[in-house]
C-alpha cells in the first residue's frame, strides 16, 4: 500500500511538475512576445513620429492654443555672437530635435553675467521667468570661442588655456544652476569654427 | 543586542534606500538625441562677412522662437549677419529701469565690438514678462501699450547712440501662424 501510495504521489508530483513546466514556459513565452510587440511597435512609432518632425519644417502653431498652452522643454542660452548664430540654430533645431519646443535666451558672453557675483541675482531672476511660466525641464548651455564677453581670445595664452578656462566656467554655471533650480537638466556645449577650403566646419563638444 | 542589531540593519537600509531614491532619474524627459559628444556641422557661408552691422532684440518665447529666426533670416535677410540679444519681455528690460543699466551695458558692448548702425526690435502680444494679454484688459489697449513701450525703447536707444537706425515689429500669434506687423 505505501509503495502504491509513493508511486501515486511520484507520479502525480510528475505530471504536476511537468505541467508547471509548461505553464511557466507559455508564460514566458506570451510575456516575451507581446513585450518584443510592445517595443517594436513604439519604435516604429518613435520612427514615424521622428521623421515626420523632422521633414516638415513649418510649426503646427494651432497646438500651442490646445496641446500645450504654457509649458516647453527646454531653455537654451546662448551668445548673441553672429558668426555662430546659423551654426547654434542648426544644432537646436535639427541636431537635437527641438523645433519649437525651446526658450531661447541671446546674452552676449553667455554665462558671464551668471557667473559676476553682482549680477547674478538679476540674470538668475530672468531665467527663473522661464522656469516659472514655461515650466522648463531642461537646459543646454552654448558657449563658443573668441567670445566678445570675455574680451576675444587674445584675453587667453592659448588654445588649450581657452578651453580649460571656458569648461571651467560652464561647470560652475551649471552648478549654480542646480543649486537656484534643483528639477533642470544641464547640458553643456563648446563651439569652435574651423576653416575648410570653402566649407566652415563648427564642431560643438558636449562638456561633460 | 538582537533587537538592536536589527534595528541598525533596517536604519542602514532605509538610508541607503534614500540614496538610491534621491540618485535615481525621476524626471519623464526623453534623453537628447545625441549619439556622439562631438556634433560637427558644416556650412558653406556665401556671402561671407568680416563684420556686422546689426542687432535684433526680442524675446525667449517658445512659440516664437523659430519664427522670429525663419523671419530674420529670410524676410529681412540678414542670414548669418546679425548680433541677437534676447531677453524675457525684450523691450520692458530697456523701458524698465532696475534692468535698464545691464542692458544698455550690453548694447555698448556691442556697438564697440561690433560696430552696429542698424537695431531691429521685435515685441510679441500675450507676453508673460507683462503678465500676458489678461493684464491689459483689451486687444486695442494692448497694441497701444506695447506701440507706446516700442517707441519709448526707441527713443531711449537713439538718445545714447544718434547714429542708430531703429526698426520696431510687433507680433501676434494666430493659429495659421505668426503674423508680423511695423509699427
């Protein structure tokens, strides 16, 4: 009697397991497939929606009345320099994808003011303005060689010393920024021109 | 000592679950579209000048951001040729007289640098420095208001520099899109 009791029980244990085998093996399965479904599908979306922003150049400006009455993303500072106005322009709005989603704010010398201890109270006020009436999430900061705020490049020895000077100030910046504004994302960039042949080449670093 | 050992195992926990909170992005955002650290772009400039001889003043507002650059570089074609200042409410820092001196410190700046003859300000309606189009009361009473504060920035502006040429817009958004208008 034990024997066919331990037998029966074995056997039952069998089959449970195997169909607890199975089971989980289908679940996987089933949660496999609608999670690759899931995820295909929002590409393809995220694809679509991209190339579709990205080809039509013109602004849908009637969802500013509906979507999105008094909210954008981002705030980007930047110099008023002319010679890097079509470069900058360029990076926003095709580079990084953000076409009339962004606050744009010209200062000469960018992040001077910001970084003066006289002023600063004043020009974190005005971008507060931004932060409170757009609800901005997110920052870039742009800054470029030969700077007319800082007094051109012959304020500086030499290249490197330039740069060291300027990723310097732009890390303080955006410190400063996140002690004032603790929920933005800073994003810092360095723009240099370089001649080529006919073509001018802008290269902006992404200051880490 | 059991009870007091667990007590210190669960404080730690809970600290070091606070750190984890505190570092973990919170924030809905997507990530920049950026593949690389470096983004080069190349531009093939043809009329290419030395110098500039113009400034534009407006303001940071989203909804005007790309229009204002579509109509400055196309309309009044000066693509690639001009200093850009701006400001929250553009015109009501230089009307306004606690931001006036930065402002003005900045134009001069400017013109030194630069050498600016020409300045072109532009002002929008429904703007948030004012407090957007409620705080007038009327449409009429808006355009009267911003014309009257354009005309003062003008004035203000050739008082210290005589030799500038002022252009003063105004702007309106309509759902068809942006319309521009002289004042």
């Amino acid at each position: 009697m034990a024997a066919l009791r331990m037998d029966r029980s074995w056997r039952m244990k069998q089959i449970f397991s195997k169909n607890l085998l199975i089971k989980i093996a289908l679940l996987f399965v089933v949660t496999g497939f609608s999670i690759a479904s899931n995820i295909l599908a929002s590409d393809e979306m995220d694809e679509q929606a991209k190339s579709e922003t990205r080809r039509s150049s013109k602004i849908n400006y009637s969802s500013f009345f509906k979507e999105k009455p008094k909210w954008c993303s981002t705030m980007v500072i930047n110099c008023s320099d002319f010679r890097f106005s079509e470069a900058t322009q360029e990076l926003i709005n095709n580079t990084l994808g953000l076409k009339g989603d962004y606050d744009y704010f010209a200062v000469p010398g960018s992040i001077r003011n910001m970084l003066d201890k006289s002023t600063r109270k004043l020009v974190l006020d005005t971008f507060g303005i931004s932060v409170r009436l757009h609800n901005v999430k997110r920052v870039v900061i742009i800054a470029h060689q030969d700077c007319v705020g800082y007094g051109g490049s012959k304020v500086f020895n030499s290249e490197i010393n330039e740069y060291e000077t300027m990723t310097k100030d732009l890390k303080k910046a955006r410190s400063l920024m996140k002690f004032r504004f603790r929920h933005l994302q800073v994003y810092l960039f360095y723009g240099t021109v370089k001649n080529n042949g006919n073509n001018r080449v802008y290269r902006f670093e992404q200051v880490l | 000592m059991g009870k007091k050992l667990i007590a210190v195992c669960l404080s730690v926990v809970l600290l070091f679950t606070a750190f984890l909170g505190c570092a973990r992005n919170k924030s809905s955002l997507p990530e920049l579209p950026l593949h690389d650290r470096v983004s080069e772009i190349t531009l093939n400039p043809v009329d290419e000048r030395a110098d500039c001889d113009t400034l534009v003043f407006s303001c940071i507002d989203y909804r005007f951001a790309f229009a204002n650059q579509e109509f400055i570089n196309e309309t009044l074609g000066l693509k690639n040729n001009y200093n850009h200042i701006s400001v929250p409410g553009s015109i009501y820092n230089l009307v306004n007289p606690k931001t006036q001196e930065l402002i003005i410190g900045k134009v001069t700046n400017l013109v030194n640098f630069h050498l600016i003859k020409h300045v072109v300000i532009i002002a929008h309606k429904d703007c948030g420095a004012y407090g957007g189009s409620s705080a007038f009361g009327s449409k009429f009473a808006e355009q009267e208001y911003l014309s009257a504060d354009l005309r003062k920035a003008r004035d203000i502006l050739i008082e210290k520099y005589p030799i500038l040429k002022v252009d003063l817009y105004l702007e309106e958004l309509t759902p068809s899109g942006v319309v521009f208008e002289k004042v």
